[in-house]
C-alpha cells in the first residue's frame, strides 16, 4: 500500500540532509546516476518495451508512442544530459543582499534549496531524469508522478536514479515516485502540504486547474500559453514572415508556439498572403475574421481558411492552426493581447521605437519579445541551461524555470549581543 | 449585493493602468491620500467611534478596543506613514540580469507590479492605510478585507483613499474594500485567481489553512512562528539574559517573539535561575521540561515555573509563556528545532565560530540568527522601509516582505528578426 506521509516525511529528511550536501557530492550523485542509466540499460529498455507494448494495445498514437519510446541512443542521451547537469553552476550557497545595519547586525540572504518538490508530468520519460536530476543539482528532494503510460519506464528509471545514490550514500529517498496509478494518491498529494514545499504541475489545462483549486502546497502554474504577435505597420515584412513560420511550425505542440496572428490593415493585403503562402507548406489552417478571410480568400487561399469564431481567439492550438485578426491600433492590439492571452509569450514585429517600447511596457507576459520569434522563451534560448517548466504565474518565477528557480533564501543576522530597541 | 467578479474586473483594469503610471504620479496620490486624511479626519473618527462603541457592547477586551482605536494622533501618524512611502524607492521598472545572447538576442528581466493583491487581515484601522499605500507605491491593485470590528472605521478609510484617488485621477478602483461582512464571500475571494494575482492572509493558523486549502490564488502564508533561541555552551550567559528578555517580552504578541529557549546543560544551572530572575518582571510562565524543572524550582523560581507538557513545544504563545527545555547537543538543539519550528526564525547564542557555521547552515528558517534577538525578522529592522507581512513559505519571499516583494518580472527579450534555429 502506498502510504503517500510516509513517502512525504521521507522526503523531507532527505532534503534536510541535501541541504547540507557540497556541490561537489552532489555532483558526484549525478555522474553515479549517468554511469548507472548506462550499467542499467537492459532494464531500463526492457521495461520500457512493455509500456509501449501496452501502448499500442490502447491503441496510442505514433506520436504519443513516440514519446513514450527509450532506445539505446535515447538513453545515452539521457546519460549524457545528466553529465551536462554537473557542468552547470549550482546556485545553492550564493550570498547576496548583504547589508550592516546602522546598529551593527550583518545581514544577507543565502540561496538555498526549496526543499521537498512534487512534480506531476505527461507521459514522458525523459523528464523523470530531467526533473530528478535538476533537483539534486539544486539540493531538492523530490516526489515524481508521470503519466501512467510510462509507469513501469518509470519505475526502472527511478530505481536506477537510487541505486546511485545509494552507492555515492546520498539519501535514496531523495528521489522518490509514486508508482500507485491511483488518481486518489494524487488528491493526497495535493495536501502534502506538510512535507511538501513546492508543487510543479506539467500537462494540461485540467491537471493545471485541478492543482490550483486542490493543492494547499504552493503551485508554479504554466506551460500553456495563448501566443500572439502584433505586425504593426512599420514592420519589415519578409522577416515577418520568416518570424510567423518560426514561431507557428517550429514545434506546433509547445507552449511558446504561436496561436494568433493580429495584424495592421495597412499591411494586411500584402502581409497575409505571404503568410499564407509559407504556411501552406506545414498545412497550417488558418482562422481568419471577418476583414481577414476575404483578403484571404481573393488571394487564392480559401482552401485553408476557415472564418473565425470568437473561441477561435481562446484556443491554445497546440498543432498546424492559426488565428488571423485585424487590428486598426496598436491599442486595439495590446487590449486583444491583454484580453486574451494567458500571460505567457507576446511578440509585436514594429520598426516603430515608440509602439515597441510601448507594447514592452503595457503588455505583461512572462515574455515580451520585439522582432523576434515567440518561441525564443525557453530555458535553453535563455542560456539557463535547462528548465523544469515556464511559469506564467507572477509569484516566485516567472518564464523559464532554471536552477535558480528551484532555490529560495533565507535570511541571515550575525549578531553580538544585539537586541532590538 | 455584493458583486466580487465586477469587483475583481475592476481591479484587474485599474492594475494595467497603475503599471503603466510614473513614480511621480504615484507619489501624487499618496500625497493626495495624506491630505485627504486630514481632511476627513472628523468623518474617520466618528465612523471609529461607532466601532469602538459597538466593540465595548461586544465586550472586547481593552487590549483589542486599543487596537481598533484611531483618534487626533493616531490618524495624523497615518498621514505622516502615507508621506513616508513617498519616500521609499520604487522598485518597479528596474531592469537586471542583462544578457546578450549569442545569437544577438538581447535579454533582460524588468520588475513589474504583481497585478491584484487581495488581502484579508486583522481588525487594526491601520492596516488598511499600510496596505493601500505600499501596493499603490508598487503599482498594485488591492481588493481588501479587514476584520469585521473595523468595517465602518475601514469604509471610512477606503473612501477617503479613492476620493484622494480620484482628485489626481488615478482610477479608484485602485484600492477596493470587500465591506459585505458575510464570511460566505470571503470563500469567492480565495477563488477569484483568474483577477486576483496575489493573496496575502494575515491573522491566525485558521486563516492561514482556510486559504491554503481553499484558495486557487497563490497564497503567501505567513505571520505565525514559534521561535527558538539555543543557548551553547560557549555563550556569553550576560548578554544572553538580555537577547532572551528582548526576544520574550519586547513585544509578546508578534510573531518574531520567542517561544522556546533551549539550552545546554553546560549553562543551564547558572543561566535558567538568571532568565527567570529578569522574565519576572514582566511576569512570564515558565514552562519547563523534566531537566529544567528542578533547577528552576531548587533556585526558587517554582511559583513562576510549570512543568512542560510535550504539546508546549508546538505552542506559539503570543503572550508572556516561554518554553525552556535542556539539550545535549547542537544536534539535538537543531532537530528540536526542525521539528518544531514553523520556519519563522530561529537564533543560536554561542561564541563557538563552528557550532554558530553549522547552526546558520542546517537551520532553515526565513531569518537565521546568531547572537541576536529574534526580534529583529521585521522589514523596518532589516531596513525595508515597510512591510506588508513576515513571510514563513519558501517560494517568492521569506522573512519581511516590502516593496520589491510586491513585485515580480517579466522577460524582455529584443531581436532583429530573430528566429529559433
């Protein structure tokens, strides 16, 4: 039986003592786990092979299936991410914000770890390595839950993860899974509150819905986004296109993808066939309002153009669709954006110095681009070397989530004698 | 009737237009809510008297009638805190962590106002004021919810902050009041995420759960501690009496005041007969556990001392109570203290440069002190200027929350026709 306090009252003593942890043991941690995903091998695949197996009896997707795939070079890239993890900078430890006060206490903040995360992830393996190994790096221990197509790829992973640790006598406990497919065990989860510092969900808008209205542990919500970017009249319109293609098809199913196009109508009749003519090529079906679609259309591209309705400008396409909108101002434009947009990537293409600061300042999204793609937010495109998720919340982080954004502070005041007045 | 989406629609629309305004205009309403203040004074005062006047028919106890009390003074040191957050340095707008990335993408993060703080607090008039004025400093939209023995001294307050509002044409929905007592709509406030960014509960544990277990609004918990002091062995036992008394009795009722002294047994025969000797001044109780005990009774401190029960150690007492227990060891005073600390603060009182290293490392709590009375976890004490609360959560803000922890980032990313290879 799986007894979810015990698993929290675990965890929490692990990450007692991985606060404690050097960068150097932790390191030594993550080459342990690289070398032992590699010893495992066998394992790790034979069980995987089992949930495709299952997989393609339920009738799965090529792409889920795809996705629920390890192989010998998945692996080694697995492998070969852990190692990047050690080369990155551990920011556990950093002081900063220090300070005399005028009657002599010494004060600063230290970064240190959250201390117990909770993660809840879709059906992909590699983020159970991802998620473990990025913890450990940050001094966290963590409670890991997949989607239940990779339960036993998970299983195997995280055995593997703490043979390891074991062997370099790190507490094992500091990677836990809740290997129980009971969906009660997650609404237990959720009120681990107790143990359980910080809880990141990653999946859908249900998932993401459901952990803000039942967890009482602290939610980072995001990974969805309602896309937009503004062309404003003054934009150059070849790179606007190449930054439409981008943004649209580079990878359709990722949160920074675009959703909806709003455009000028000074460039709207040379702009949108342009654009329909490179999306064409990704199949990309477009959503076109009412002055949008008969431009469209005459242009010869009524086949994929569909009139828009209202909910066409909520959607999250995640795949080959775009919205197509008219805007007259760029007022118009930021109250769309404003109205619309979950607050998480908003680009506006302008050669105008006076709209594009104007946009940076009005519109407050995690990530606001000029003239460039949607889909440069990313903790990779930022240089923070990985992410666990891209938070559109506006407490604690906001966009991509590196190292960093699994540490918090604390407070520290180096007295002699003092007392306050 | 009470509408709280039209109430939170509001909000979210004057918060766009508050982190559009300059410093300048924000300290023109905070000026304007100074004045309005001495203006209104006779209005204020008379709302305050009804309160008051209902509070003794409640039987409210004096200490609390003193709270809700606002009279010629009180209202003046209001005015003149209003006129201080003038002076206070806005955090909003700055930019930091520039970076040009390889690709010529210029990055930077830029602080911005969180959006729409909701805040449900303690029945003290002053609060109102406190809040109002460092959320409109930093940009931010506040639905407020005081208690309900201040709701007319509150609504007197609230309208004079909006008709100050409106004179320098600031949108008055800016600061709103919830001034429906029904309990009922306190529940649709903690569901008000898709307008509310920010909810900050201030007031007891059952507040603090309420909100943690209903609310889908990120919720910074707080404002609770039960604070440890370890005395080591090496302590100067002197200047310790003096850190124990300011920590107890300073001020008894807040949550940075001590609970629990733990003390080695090296020191404790001198030391407890001392502490006791100074805390009978201000008449605490002792309650002291199996090994403290006969040393307090034997000094002849007995009738000030009873024994503890194991219950006294997860005791925040706010109030003249102190916990004293012996411990062996550092180690023993560090798992007491993870044990029973709520991670508010927590001091070691030593002159060993180790023993203060490993207490400062492996204790995790928002403030971290050595030689130090707890009092001292408090935004005016680490020269934040203010502080809208005394966060104990690890994510976004620990310790005193001020200006900048009203505040949160967003990504400014500037390209030239960027794309992501």
């Amino acid at each position: 039986m799986t007894d979810l306090t015990q698993m929290g009252k675990a965890a929490k003593a692990a990450s007692r003592q991985l606060a404690a942890c050097s960068t150097e043991r932790k390191n030594a941690a993550l080459l342990a786990i690289a070398e032992e995903l590699e010893a495992q091998a066998a394992d790790i695949l034979a069980q995987n092979a089992l949930d495709i197996q299952d997989g393609k009896a339920k009738g799965l997707s090529e792409a889920v299936l795809d996705r629920l795939l390890l192989n010998e070079k998945r692996l080694a890239g697995l492998a070969a991410d852990t190692r990047s993890v050690v080369a990155l900078r551990d920011p556990v430890g950093a002081e900063f914000d220090s300070r005399v006060m005028p009657n002599g206490l010494r004060l600063c903040k230290r970064r240190v770890p959250v201390g117990v995360v909770g993660v809840i992830y879709e059906a992909r393996p590699n983020v159970t390595i991802d998620i473990a190994t990025l913890c450990l790096k940050t001094g966290n221990a963590t409670i890991l839950r997949g989607g239940s197509e990779t339960l036993r790829s998970n299983i195997a992973l995280v055995k593997v993860i703490q043979a390891a640790l074991r062997r370099v006598e790190f507490p094992a406990d500091a990677v836990q899974y809740l290997d129980n497919p009971d969906r009660a065990l997650v609404a237990q989860l959720l009120r681990l509150d107790h143990y359980v510092d910080m809880l990141i969900p990653r999946g859908g808008a249900s998932l993401h819905k459901l952990c803000r209205e039942q967890s009482s542990i602290p939610v980072i919500t995001g990974g969805m986004g309602i896309c937009h970017i503004f062309v404003d009249e003054s934009a150059d319109l070849t790179r606007a296109v190449d930054i439409i293609e981008n943004s649209k098809t580079q990878r359709p199913a990722a949160c920074n993808a675009l959703d909806t196009i709003l455009v000028h109508p000074a460039v709207a009749a040379e702009l949108l066939p342009k654009v329909a003519e490179r999306l064409k090529r990704s199949n990309v079906a477009l959503k076109a309002d009412e002055r949008a679609f008969p431009i469209l259309q005459q242009a010869g591209f009524g086949d994929m153009t569909t009139p828009a309705v209202p909910e066409d400008f909520d959607q999250e396409w995640l795949g080959m669709t775009l919205g197509v909108k008219i805007v007259d101002t760029l007022d118009e434009a930021i109250a769309h954006i404003q109205d619309h947009s979950l607050d998480h990537t908003d680009s506006i293409l302008t050669n105008d110095f006076a709209r594009a600061t104007r946009f940076v300042n009005e519109i407050n999204s995690a990530a606001v681009f000029v003239n460039a793609s949607t889909r440069f937010n990313d903790g990779g495109q930022f240089g923070l070397g990985a992410e666990v998720a891209i938070s559109t919340q506006k407490l604690h982080a906001r966009g991509p989530m590196g190292l960093e954004e699994l540490t918090t502070y604390k407070w520290i005041g180096i007295g002699d004698g003092h007392i306050r007045k």
